[in-house]
C-alpha cells in the first residue's frame, strides 16, 4: 500500500475515533453537570425533571455506547499485522 493509501485509511480511522470519542463524552457531560438539570420543573407524569432527566440518559447511554463500539470495531487491525 502506499503512503498516500495509509494517509487515506487512517484519516478515515482517526474520523471514526473522534465520532466514537464524542459519543462516550457526551452522556459524561450531560450527567456531570448537575446544575444544569438540578430542578422540580417541568414535572412530567408528576415525576421531577431532575428524575427523568437521568432516567431518560440510561437509552441514551446505550446507544451512545452501541454507536461508539460499532464505530470503532475492527479498528485495532488483524492479529498478525
């Protein structure tokens, strides 16, 4: 392969890692920083935002999670190379 061909590959892999990175800091910074969502209101189904703020980032977590694992699958190379 030649070096413009590495060049394009691990373009295209440092792109994917930088994605995957984004997905795993986001739920991190959305639950870290409690002033943010610490309040009664909105209250929805009588349950304060505080409350269905976090449970509402346990699907979120998974997917952001299911994202990054997929994005960066594969990207350590084959055994023997």
């Amino acid at each position: 392969m030649t070096d413009e061909g590495r060049t394009q590959l691990s373009g295209r892999g440092t792109a994917r890692r930088v994605v995957a990175a984004f997905c795993l800091l986001a739920p991190i910074v959305a639950l870290v920083w409690v002033p943010w969502y610490a309040g009664a209101q909105p209250m929805w189904a009588g349950v304060p935002f505080f409350y269905w703020y976090q449970l509402a980032w346990i699907p979120g977590c998974a997917v952001a999670l299911s994202i990054a694992h997929l994005l960066t699958r594969g990207s350590r190379g084959s055994p023997g190379s």
